[in-house]
C-alpha cells in the first residue's frame, strides 16, 4: 500500500476513527504530505490535524466536513491550511471512511496543493470582468470617435473615412498590448513602439527616452490614442511632414513633490513653421479631453514656431497599475 501511495504522488493522510476531541488523530502521513506541509512525520502522527488551521481557514468548511464524517460519508472540498513554517496553501481534500463490520475503523484524506490553480483561477476571474468592462468603455469610446470624426465637415468623405479607420486601429494596437498583459496594465515604453515606432517610415526620427512605467488598462487607452493623434498630426501638419523634421518624446517620474508626478513631452523639431489653428480639432479635443478625464492630469499644447509641443503632468497614482 505505502508503494502504491508513494507512486500516486497525492499527499496522503491516514488518522484514527474518532471525531471526539482531540481526534481524530493522524497514524501515518506519506512523503507527498511531508513535501507540501513541510513537517515531517515524528512532527505530525499523533497530532490533530487541527495544526494544519489557523485564522484563514474557512470555519463552513470544516462545519461540512465534521457533518459528512459524522455520517460516515466521504467529504471534499478545499481550504486555507499552513505549513511548519507559517506560510499559507490552498489544500484540496478527498476525505474517505475505511469501514470494517460495519464501523469506520480509519480516515484517508487524499491532499493536493491547489494555490498555484486557485491564483490563476482568481486571475482569469479579474481579466474577465475587467475584459467585460473594457469592451463596454471600448464601444462607448467607438461611438464618440465616430460621432466626432464624422461631424469634421472640411474633409472629404474618403478622407473622414480613412480618419475614423485609423482610430479604431489605434485603440485596436492598445486593447492588443492588454490582452496580452492579461488586461493588468501595459508597459509606457511598449505602447509608445505601438502606436509610434512599429508603424513604419518615420521610425528613426521619433526619439525616446524614460524609465519604465506600468499603466493602468484605463491611463493606456488614453495615452494610446492621444499619442496615435499627435503622430497623424505630425504627418498631416507637424515635423514629420517633411523630411527633415524630428519628434523628442521623453517622460519622467518626478519625485521632488509630496505626489510623485508622471510627466511626458513631446516636442516637434525642424519641421515647417507652426500656426496655432483657428478652431480646435477633434484631435486636440481627444488629446486633451481623453488625458484629463478620469487621470487628474494637466494638459498643455503649445503651437511654438520650432513645433508642437505636448506637455502632459499627472499623478503617478492616477495612471501607474498597481503591482501584484
């Protein structure tokens, strides 16, 4: 039998029939149960398995359990239990009678350490619902860039067409970069490749330069497609329009506040000469409008001679995700 137990590889725990304080009391524990717990089995034969509990595990369960084994019935189920060294593990149970003429004669508990599957299922739970809340924000999103770029009256179909085209594309390369990173957030420097550097042609005249700074799902749609805007409009109007025109995109924690402040510019070089525009764009609106909402963040456009320059300031709290 303890061959057999040894092949299964399950943590295997053999106690005594009585349900009585202080049983039932463990006869035999296999070298599957020492790996998982960490004691070893002079520490635990003897004992309770009550040493296995503390303050996490879950008082319903053990309700259930006592009641099924006061029937003489198999019991499974899952909870919190510690090991020797106090860390915590979500322990799954198959918990069966050994009956001999008619009475239980000993307990098997077949133990396996489900936390590894327990924390992938909590965050494929979160990537769900926060999937769920994307999407729905997604088609709100779709319909204001819809309704605002095809109110743009001074181009022409084609172009209003190859416009909104372009935007779903944006904010498609963003929920791509999300999805991948299980919806937690996106790295700042990954997004700026995206929706700038990976697109092709004007690749080596987009300098960067910052620290690495993981955004929140939320902070990423926004800065997404306000960079997406200041691209198109640097091809349209701005440095790269030309071919001698340079973008400086640079960001940077600043720490010298009681808040640390997440700040990014990007500043047009050598292009043609800027005039601020007499009505202001949707772009500019998107730019401005999709930054400050919901991020608390400050927004400047300035339309200098030497380029468009776009400064943004936001607290490092309203955009950064949390670390896991």
């Amino acid at each position: 039998m303890r061959s057999a137990v040894r092949a299964i590889g399950e943590a295997i725990v053999i106690t005594g029939p009585e349900l009585d304080p202080p049983g039932p009391l463990i006869e035999y524990v296999d070298p599957g149960f020492e790996r998982m717990t960490g004691y070893a089995a002079h520490d635990v034969v003897g004992q309770s398995p009550r040493i296995l509990q503390g303050s996490l595990t879950d008082r319903d369960v053990l309700a259930r359990l006592r009641s099924a084994l006061r029937a003489g019935k198999s019991f499974q189920g899952e909870a919190v239990n510690y090991r020797k060294d106090g860390s915590t593990y979500t322990v799954e149970w198959l918990i069966t009678p050994v009956v001999e003429d008619g009475r239980v004669v000993h307990w098997v508990a077949a133990q396996r350490d489900v936390t590894e599957r327990k924390r992938a299922e909590e965050r494929q739970k979160r990537m769900v619902d926060e999937l769920n809340h994307r999407v729905n924000n997604s088609l709100a999103a779709v319909q204001s860039v819809a309704a605002q770029t095809f109110q743009d009256d001074r181009r022409s179909v084609a172009e209003v067409r190859d416009a909104f085209r372009s935007r779903l594309l944006a904010l498609s390369r963003v929920h791509v970069l999300l999805a991948q990173e299980y919806w937690e957030g996106a790295p700042l420097r990954a997004l700026v490749e995206r929706q700038l550097i990976q697109r092709g042609g004007t690749a080596e005249r987009i300098n960067l330069a910052g620290p690495e700074v993981r955004l929140r799902p939320g902070a990423a749609v926004a800065f997404g497609m306000a960079l997406h805007e200041l691209r198109m409009n640097a091809l349209r109007h701005g440095a790269l329009s030309g071919p001698g025109g340079r973008v400086q995109l640079h960001w940077s924690i600043n720490r010298n506040s009681e808040l640390e402040r997440l700040q990014l510019s990007w500043a047009e070089e050598d292009g043609p000469p800027v005039l601020r525009p007499t009505r202001r764009g949707f772009g500019s609106r998107l730019i401005e409008r999709g930054l400050t909402h919901g991020l608390r963040a400050g927004v400047r456009l300035l339309f200098e001679p030497s380029g468009l320059r776009c400064e943004v300031d936001a607290p490092l709290e309203a955009v950064a995700a949390v670390t896991r």
